[in-house]
C-alpha cells in the first residue's frame, strides 16, 4: 500500500529472489488512498485463490486513511501467511506446533544461520534482546521449543550487560545501534544480529553508514559466529521467505491433489419405506452454498450469494480457467416416456451422487430450471425424487435466483414495444416520431449505437441526425409492423388458461387499436431459449437483438434491435446469465440454469452452466447434464442445436428406460397421470415387455447415429420383478447398447447408481466419433425430412399450406440455414401420441414453422402439438 521507497527496496529484492528460484512472484500495488476495506477485499481474493499459495503484506501500510495493522495481517489465510504473522501462526508457534505453522521469516533465518555453526541447540542458555511480534517474540518460542533455556531481554531490563555475559546463543533485535558492547558477549557465542540502524559516517557519500545492534569490531573477537550487518540476516529473512512460500505450495499439493475436489459429502440416512420427495428433502441439511463453492474450486469474488443454499456464479470463472482441460461429458436422455415420466431427472441426480460420494470423482450436474406452470400443475416439480435430489427442492422448484422472472420482465417488455410502436406511427407524423427517437437535448441531436445500427442495416451511412433526407426519416422512423405476423407474445410463469387468447388496446386512450393476442408459459419464450444458448453476455445480447418480433407490410422481419430494446433487455438479463449454485442430497455440486422447454424449444439446460463445470471437474471429471423428454425429442437436439453452438463434444449417453413404459410401448394398457397403474404393469409379463422393447431398440440406434456411446439405465421400480429387469438389460445390450445396468438409485441414493456410474467411466474411456446429422446448409425441408426418417422412422414428410409458405419467407429472409428444432408430441416416436413402440412407413405432417431467429432455430410444428 502506498510508494514508500524503503517497501519497494524490500520487494524488489524478493521478486528478485523468487524469479531465480523459479517462484511465479507479482506485485500488487494499491494506491495511498487505498482504504482498510480496499486492502481487505484484495486479501480475500488472494486467500481464495487456489493458484496463490502464500503472500505478505508489505509493512507499514503507506496510506493516508487509518488502517488498523492487526486487523490487516490477521485477514491473511494462516495457511498462506508465509510471513507468519497472523495471530493464529503466532499462537501455533508459542504453543509448540511448529509442523502446523509459518514462523516469521527473520526468526527462521535466525535459526537456519544458529544450525549452520554445526552447534546444538539443545541445552544452550539463549538470550534474546527485543520483545516485537514480528522478531523477538517468535524467536524466543522458537528458540524455546528447540530445547533451549531462554531469556528475553528489552528496553527496561536493568541487568542488561550480566544477562547478556551469560549466553551461549545471543540474538539481538533491539532497534538501537550498537548497544550491544564486545566486552559484555561470552567468549565462544554465537551472536546473531538483526538490527539495521543509520549512523552518521563523513566518509560516506550519503553521510552515513548501516550498523546492528551490536558493536561488530569488539563483538567478532569474542564471539565464536557472529553476523555482519549487512550481508547476515538480511539475505537469510528473504530465503527463509521463499522456502516458507515452497512449504505452502508443498502442502497445498498433499491436501489437495491436482485435479482433485477435496469435498464433504453428505451421508444418506435411508428409510423404508422411501418417505416422500418432500420429507427427505427437509430431513437433510445442506452444506452452505459458498463451503460448496470453495470446495470445488471457485473463488470468492466468483461467487454471488443468494442465502444459505443457492449462489450464482461469475462468468469470469470461464476466463480464469480457460487453459485448463475439459472433463467428461455426459449427456442423460431416455425412451418414449409415458405421462408419468420415466426417471431422467433422478437418474441424472443418482448418478452424480455416484461418481462423486461413492467413486470420489469431480462431477457436476447440469439441469434445467422448472417452470412454476408445470410445478403448480399434475407434473409437479422437477428437482429428482426419492433419495437422489437437488435440495432445497422448494428454493429449486420456486423463484430460485429470479431468473424465469428476468425473462418475464424482459419478454413483455418487448410485447409492449411493439404494441407501442405501431400505436405511434399510427398516430404521428415522420418528423413528431424522429423527435421523439433522436431527442434534442441542450441543442444537441445524436444518434445512439442501436440506432446507427438501424441506418447501417437501412443502407443510410450517415451519423449525423441533422443530415437526413425526408425520405431517410421516414424510412428510419417506421417499422410499418403489420400485425398480422406478429409473433411475439406476452408471457407469465403460471398455468392460466383464459389468458390463452385475449384482446388487447381496449382503453379509450388506444383510440380503438385493438387485436387479439395470447399468453404463454414464460419458459417458452424464446429469451429463455436464448439465455440457454448463449456463451456469454455479448453474445446474448446479439441474440437478443436478432429475436423477430413481426415482420414489415413489406415482408422483412423486424427485430428487437429495430424496437430499440436490445441494451433494455441485456440490463433486465445481466444476473439471469450467471449460472445457479445448489447441490445434491449427497453434497455433489449443482448448476441450475435456464429451462426452455423440449417441444418448441430445445429443452436443455444452459450452454454456460456445462462450460463452466467442464473446467471445474478437470480432465478426469465429468459433467452430466439432462435432455428433455425422449431420446427422439431432447437429445436430438442436445446433439443438432446445443452441441453445434456450444462447441462441446459428448462423450457418453446414458438412456434411461423402466419396465413400465417399456410395457406399455408392447401394447399395454394407456397409462394417466392421477390413476392407478393397470394390473399390467403390476404383473411379471415378459412378453408384453419384449415386444417393447421395440422403443429401446429404436432409441439406441438413434444416440448411436451421432457416435456416442450408449449406456442403458434401467430405471427399477418395486413392481418390477427380476426376470423384467434381466430381460431389459439383455435386449439393451443386444441393439448395440456399450452396456446396460439395473438402478436402484431412488430408494438407495448413490449408492443405487454405482455399477451405472462404473459403466460410464468405462464408457467414456471407448472411442466416440461424435457428428451431427445433417449440415445446416441444406435446405429448410431436406433437414426436417432427415430427421423425420432417420429419428422417428417416418417414411416421408407433409408440409401443408402455411408450413410451404413459411419455408419460402424464411429462405427469402436469409434464415434458412439455421438449424431445425422440432415441436412434436414426446408421447410416440411419430406425430400421433396413440401410436407406440416402433412405428415406422407414416407420413409426418408439418402443419407450420416458425422462426427463433435470436436463439437460432427454425422450428416445425408436427400434427397437433
């Protein structure tokens, strides 16, 4: 702190030392006007960071605020205090614990230089004059608990000369100059001087010369050893420095192995009968969020807490681990689910837990976050089951970090920037408009960035407000949105089916513009899809400002960015970008971060989030995240959309199937949300179970067209009988499953997912020769057909009137190479959600297509969904 000369002479001289002995050494500088609070959040960064293995605070603090000394040295980790002056260092080494402390760096080099005579310490009558907590003190428990007998001597001792007679060991550490006489030192002792006093010298060019404490001429005729000042304890407090910083390095390296989490799991209690989600939920205590957080490796200033159990963390954490390796990625998926659900969400959850409390392997889930709508609605939340959750299921199925409720402010907002719009070009004129958008202020008109953006993509390179023609205004003020093609709408988080279609502009004061128009569920909003797929903030506030909103009465597609809304909506999204902290029952680390959902959007959780955890879990950990609905559905375009943005490149799926649904694809009876199971999914059947099996094998082969390996978690429930279970693995392996595992993971946790998680290390060691299934330039139909045929087994496809015209504007619109998600039923591999198993030789209807441009999908709508 500060620039005093003296502090930058002494740092020097240790940058020095520790750039020839291969130390990586920085100095950081903090201004005189630094205050005690700047000076302390600097410390907490330094202590959080597992890159820095030890620093010191150069002292005095050279600042013209008051800053408390004590408080300062006592802010630095003890395990970093190389100086060793924190207090609890302190009170190690008064105690005798000299293995588990820093001692300070003058008192080591003292007794590095006492060893180096050869002489024992052992025994020996030592004497140390001076009393200060950063040299005497330390060296006299040092000294002591080296099995000498010690006195400590100061300024008030009044047998100074007879006490110091008496050593056999004299170190001197007074501050006065040369008050140590030769005459008083014992013949034969050793004298360590640590003292640097100026004394006036004619013969100096400076006027002066550096003396000790002790008279050095007198003194080396009776002492056996003595050191010179300077030259003796000066070089050795700077070494003693260095190797302090080598021993913290040492045993940061044997505590935490390289690569290596060193985590506090959560042991489960388990109960018979499995309580409810909610009961287990509530009997465990979790860990709090930011134990979590350190303990996988991610700084304090990278963290941003919302309460005990939940955080979002910094993207800057991408930056700082940008050199380090990828882990392994998995994707979970499944089969054609009945309405129940099959078991993704607590498979992904089981299996964490497994790699990380039973296998001690870095893992990190990645799930998306639940829409109230389905929360509060049959489906219920989406936070796993049984004893494989992410806790606290209510923080995780509620408002968790505001997130869903950022994309509502954000979404509306634009709704109401279009209404607003077409409101005001209908009722003013060109110049009124051109005010109002380029206001004068102080006599002064300019254009903003997002507006020099519209005259760029209007082909008007002008900059100056003042310079456009009538006919450049008018071009620049109108949108001329034709409401007709609007296709933006309004959003809430909550299941209201008379908000499904509404009139809006009822007020007197919309002097009669009125139009029908609808909500929808927030989490279909294409923010939320854009949020999911971005990699950063610049880069979600392009796609913001891509989003079509309508299009012109000329035909052109009006964006976000033509509204003038873009920054508004990345101001409304700054926090929503950051990736949600939680973790699992067992204490395994969590993201929780976006939720589109899988129809019409791509039903995966964020970019981001698996970024992130990627260089978190290191080259040997793994990151699981979870698809939505069936493999046909979510992981298709996990796979086609996600995987092409992101960069990323799986290493495994993990498929997850149940005798139920199995059963129910061999022609069992329909299965309901809120009804009891027929008894055909109660019963051992094996040939209904055989014969649908037909969806498995289907499934398989599609994970297996993108070249993943494929691992089949069979997903028991207590009705199942043994022979099922056994029959389920058999015929997995048999289409070309890597391998196929029984789960018990619900009712036992992780430890239920331990052969499936062995089965996926194994998986992730097999050659993967990951691609995609079709090249985005292919035209708009050519890639809905191949995913038609080679995904779902169709044998052609039907565009009809409205899906044809779509594909011609969005090509005429320069929006026909981006990729295809398909909103189709996740109840049947074809359109129609009676139909199971297998089907194969239909005809798939594509009723329409519409446009996420922001996002960066076109996505069909198939039969009825």
């Amino acid at each position: 702190v500060g620039n005093r000369d003296d502090s930058n002479l002494y740092i020097n001289m240790k940058l020095k030392a520790a750039a020839e002995i291969g130390i990586s050494a920085n100095h950081i500088k903090l201004p005189n006007t630094a205050t005690e609070a700047d000076v302390l959040k600097c410390i907490a960064s330094l202590n959080g960071d597992p890159a820095v293995h030890g620093f010191i605070v150069q002292l005095p603090l050279d600042s013209d605020k008051p800053i408390n000394t004590e408080k300062i040295t006592n802010a630095v980790a003890p395990e970093k205090d190389v100086d060793g002056l924190s207090s609890i260092n302190a009170g190690k080494l008064s105690r005798g614990d000299l293995g588990d402390c820093f001692i300070p760096c003058t008192p080591k080099g003292c007794m590095e230089l006492i060893r180096q005579t050869g002489v024992q310490v052992a025994g020996k009558r030592a004497v140390v004059i001076g009393r200060s907590k950063i040299v005497g003190a330390p060296m006299h428990d040092l000294l002591l608990w080296n099995n000498a007998t010690v006195t400590t001597c100061h300024s008030k001792t009044s047998t100074l000369a007879e006490e110091v007679g008496k050593a056999d060991i004299l170190v001197v550490a007074a501050g006065k100059a040369e008050m140590v006489k030769g005459e008083w030192i014992k013949p034969g002792a050793i004298v360590i001087d640590c003292g640097i006093n100026h004394v006036p010298d004619s013969t100096k060019a400076s006027g002066k010369r550096v003396v000790g404490d002790v008279a050095y001429s007198t003194a080396k005729e009776k002492a056996s050893y003595i050191t010179p000042v300077p030259g003796g304890v000066g070089p050795m407090t700077v070494a003693m420095l260095m190797q302090s910083t080598v021993e913290s390095a040492q045993r940061f390296l044997e505590k935490f192995q390289p690569g290596k989490w060193n985590i506090q799991y959560n042991q489960l209690t388990l109960k018979m009968p499995v309580p409810s989600d909610i009961e287990i939920s509530r009997s465990c205590i979790p860990k709090p969020i930011d134990q979590v957080a350190k303990e996988i490796g991610l700084l304090p200033d990278e963290l941003e807490l919302y309460g005990q159990t939940k955080a979002k963390v910094h993207l800057s954490t991408l930056k700082r681990l940008k050199n380090q390796p990828d882990g392994k990625y998995i994707v979970v998926t499944g089969i054609t689910p009945t309405p129940l659900g099959e078991g993704k969400s607590t498979t992904t959850v089981g299996l964490v837990q497994a790699l990380g409390a039973h296998l001690h392997q870095n893992v990190f889930a990645c799930v998306r976050q639940p829409s109230q709508g389905p929360t509060f609605g049959i489906k219920g939340g989406a936070a796993g089951g049984g004893y494989c959750q992410v806790v606290p299921m209510e923080e995780f199925n509620l408002h968790l970090t505001g997130d869903i409720h950022a994309i509502t402010a954000a979404n509306n907002l634009v709704a109401a920037a279009v209404d607003a719009r077409i409101f005001h070009e209908l009722t003013q004129n060109d110049q009124a408009l051109y005010n109002r958008l380029v206001p004068s202020v102080n006599g002064v008109r300019k254009f903003s960035d997002i507006q020099i953006r519209r005259l760029q993509k209007l082909g008007i390179k002008k900059t100056d407000p003042a310079t456009l023609t009538k006919e450049e205004i008018n071009l620049f003020v109108r949108l001329d949105i034709d409401p007709g093609s609007i296709t933006w709408q309004r959003v809430l988080d909550t299941n209201d089916r008379f908000l499904r279609k509404i009139t809006i502009g009822q007020s007197p004061t919309e002097k009669g513009f009125s139009r029908v128009a609808q909500f929808d569920i927030t989490v279909s909003s294409e923010i939320m899809a854009v949020l999911a797929l971005s990699d950063g903030l610049d880069d979600m506030k392009k796609r913001l400002g891509r989003m079509v909103v309508a299009s012109s009465k000329r035909g052109e597609p009006v964006t976000a960015d033509d509204l003038g809304v873009t920054g508004a909506l990345a101001v409304l999204m700054k926090d929503a970008v950051k990736p949600n902290l939680m973790q699992t029952l067992e204490g395994t680390p969590v993201f929780v971060h976006a939720g589109p959902f899988a129809n019409i959007a791509h039903g995966n959780s964020s970019v981001l989030a698996d970024k992130i955890a990627l260089k978190l879990v290191g080259k040997e950990g793994f990151v699981v995240t979870e698809a939505g609905f069936g493999a046909d559905i979510g992981m298709e375009k996990f796979f086609n959309i996600k995987c092409r943005y992101s960069g990323l490149r799986p290493h495994v799926v993990v498929l997850v199937a149940t005798v139920r649904a199995l059963k129910m694809h061999g022609g069992g009876p329909a299965v309901t949300a809120g009804v009891p199971l027929p008894k055909e999914y109660m019963e051992e059947n094996l040939q209904l179970l055989a014969k649908g099996c037909s969806n498995l094998n289907k499934q398989i082969q599609n994970a297996r067209l993108f070249g993943v390996p494929v691992v089949v978690a069979v997903n028991a429930f207590k009705t199942d009988t043994k022979a099922e279970l056994a029959l389920v693995v058999q015929l997995a392996k048999e289409a070309g499953a890597f391998d196929a595992v029984e789960c018990t993971h619900w009712a036992e946790g992780g430890k239920g997912a331990v052969a499936l998680a062995r089965a996926v290390q194994r998986a992730s060691q097999a050659p993967s020769n990951f691609r995609f299934l079709y090249n985005v330039e292919l035209p708009v139909v050519d890639k809905i057909r191949l995913i038609a045929q080679q995904i779902y087994g169709a044998s052609d496809i039907e565009l009809l009137p409205e899906a044809q015209e779509k594909v011609a504007l969005y090509t005429k619109q320069g929006f026909g190479n981006l990729p295809v998600c398909m909103a189709k039923t996740h109840l049947s591999l074809s359109h129609d959600p009676e139909q199971k198993g297998a089907p194969t030789g239909f005809i798939l209807p594509i009723r329409d297509i519409r446009a996420s441009v922001g996002a960066g999908f076109l996505y069909p709508l198939v039969g009825t969904v």
